[in-house]
C-alpha cells in the first residue's frame, strides 16, 4: 500500500470508520454459494473447500473495502505527482482481495504484519515469527499473518523464519503475495522454484487465486484453523497482480506489455469479478452497488481534501507512535549524537 502523510490519517476519522466495520443498518439471511479455482496444496492431503459461501452483509462489506483501498490508492497516487506527498509511493491496485480476504478471516486477538506493499522487503517475517511465539507463549488464541513479496521470497532469513515457526509449532501464517515481478525482475528470472508455496520444505502449504476475494478469505480461515490446532505455522501464496510500476518512478511497462496489464484488467480484476459474482448470484443490485462506490468515492475525496487542507505536522511528531508503550527513551535520528522525544499522538490499537 501507498505511504500516506500522519496528517492524512488523523484528520479523517470518518474513512478509517466507514472503510472497515461491518454494516449495522440491515441483518441479511441471503446467502449465494460460488466456486473457486482448485487450490494446489504442499505436504497436506485435504486443503480448503472450493465451494464457499458469503451472504449479502458480507459481500457488500468486502466489496466496500475493496472499492474504498483502490479509491484510495488512486488519490495518493495524484498526490505524490502533484508532490504533496514525498518519499516513496508504492501502489496496491489490483492486489485489494488479498489484504480484504485475508482481514475477513481474522479476528481481534490476531495479528498482521507487512511493509510497503508487501513488497521487497522481508524484514517483517522474522518479527512475524516472533508476534506468532507472543500469541502462542500469552495462550491468547490468535495468530499472525505476515506478508512479503515474490521479491523478497529469496532473502536468506525468510528461511530462517520458517525454520523457527516450525520447529516450535508457531501459529504463524507466512503469505507471499506473488504479483509476478519484484521491482523490474519477473519471478521466473529471479527464482528457481516459482512455486513459492512449497518452499518452506517442512511447512506446509497452499497455492490461492489471490484475485478471488472469497477464495483468499477461505484458505486464510483454513490456515487459521490449522493454527489454532496447534498445526502451524503454514506458508500461503496468492497469485495476484500490480497494475501499476513497483513504484512511482517505475511506469510499470518496460519489462512487461501494456496488454498484458489491460488484458489482467479486463478479465481478473478482483473488483469487477466479485461484482458480477454477487449480482449474478442475486446478492445485490448494480445500483446497490453503485451506490457504495458514491459513498466511498464521497469519503475518500473528503479525506484527500480535510488532507491538503492540513497545515504540515510538526518537527516534534517526527519520532510519534514508532511504539504503542516505549521502553527505549529517546529516539535515535540518522546523525550521530541525534534524537528526538517520543509521543503518542494516534490511538494505540494494539493496547486496550
């Protein structure tokens, strides 16, 4: 996902309401049953059902949250070339079931952890390893998701990740969002066993279409369980798709063909798809759900406007909410000698 300004997040309280909780306007019975592509599976002989069910309270919520991260993504790529936004930009369109089925599977005690787009960079599963030893030690009865790349699946302590999840049962779930390319590299030129499933030897794995919002949320509820079963921890792929470049200096077209990119748009799109699965299942209406997409588009242009209306944050709110509760004191800055106070400013999700 993009890098959004501190000032963006905090002075839209609305969107962070509205883009995740459940509707509580209206309790639906409806329910449809859908198909999902074959999982392929490593070291298990059952894996998830491929015949899921979702009723239309779920639906509309999934579609809603996936229609509100392109929105999203959409505005903060306008931002960064309009150079309101600075740094890095790393965009998550075409990948939106993954993150959507994937939260549709949790619960409050679990934990998830990424990077910039889940990209690459594979930092974060080690500590992954380390919130899923937290879960097990605590007996809290959550697990961790940790996410990374196809770019990053090379990287030497990933396997070290899954070497310690395994030998202490973790209830870990490792996924690699495989959207074909690290950076400007194609996964075949980069990786001699694409099938990223499989490579964590001794752990066991499966293959999802990650473009299938219903599917993602189903082998995620699968792995969960394992997890909870003391069967952890389990490696996940989905095979996804970026549609724009690995970042906003990257136009995304010099290693693959923009027909490649359209024909992905035109015929696996996670959102269209999922649209016409539910309203060709009787779920819901096309005005029904472009009634949604007003909504969000209403919500996320607010935000991008309350945002560029803020006034820049502060020197101060450099070192905020790097920890919910910190025990380290000053915060070192990248001079020698330089630091900065801590501050919490945001609200600490992870503390009660």
């Amino acid at each position: 996902m993009s890098m959004l300004p501190s000032k963006m997040i905090r002075s839209t309280p609305a969107l962070s309401r509205n883009i995740w909780p459940l509707s509580k306007s209206k309790a639906y019975s409806t329910e449809a049953t859908f198909e999902t592509k074959p999982y392929k599976l490593h070291r298990l002989e059952s894996g998830p059902s491929t015949t899921v069910t979702c009723n239309k309270e779920d639906a509309l919520h999934m579609y809603r949250q996936m229609q509100a991260i392109r929105r999203l993504e959409t505005s903060a790529s306008n931002l960064y070339k309009e150079k309101a936004v600075r740094g890095f930009c790393h965009l998550y369109s075409g990948q939106e079931a993954c993150a959507v089925g994937m939260r549709k599977a949790m619960s409050d005690v679990d934990t998830i952890i990424t990077a910039y787009r889940t990209f690459g960079n594979c930092d974060q599963v080690p500590l992954g390893a380390g919130l899923g030893f937290a879960h097990k030690y605590k007996g809290d009865g959550g697990i961790n998701i940790s996410l990374y790349g196809d770019g990053a699946a090379n990287q030497g302590q990933i396997f070290e990740a899954y070497n310690m999840a395994k030998l202490w049962n973790l209830p870990c779930i490792f996924v690699c969002e495989n959207n074909g390319y690290g950076m400007g590299t194609s996964a075949e030129r980069a990786s001699a066993n694409v099938n990223y499933y499989t490579r964590g030897d001794t752990v066991p794995g499966i293959w999802v279409d990650g473009m299938d919002v219903l599917a993602v949320r189903e082998a995620t509820r699968f792995a969960k369980q394992m997890c909870t079963d003391g069967q952890g921890p389990v490696l996940m792929e989905t095979a996804t798709y970026r549609y724009s470049g690995h970042s906003m200096s990257d136009p995304g077209t010099s290693y693959r063909t923009r027909e490649e990119i359209q024909e992905v748009r035109q015929s696996r799109d996670p959102i269209t798809s999922f649209k016409d699965k539910i309203i060709n299942a009787g779920l819901t209406t096309a005005e029904e759900l472009k009634s949604i997409d007003n909504e969000v588009r209403v919500e996320v242009d607010k935000a991008t406007k309350d945002a560029k209306a803020d006034g820049e944050i502060s020197l101060e709110e450099i070192a905020a909410d790097i920890y919910a509760l910190n025990l380290e004191g000053p915060v070192r800055g990248i001079v020698s000698g330089d630091s900065f106070k801590h501050i919490n400013i945001g609200p600490q999700v992870n503390r009660k």
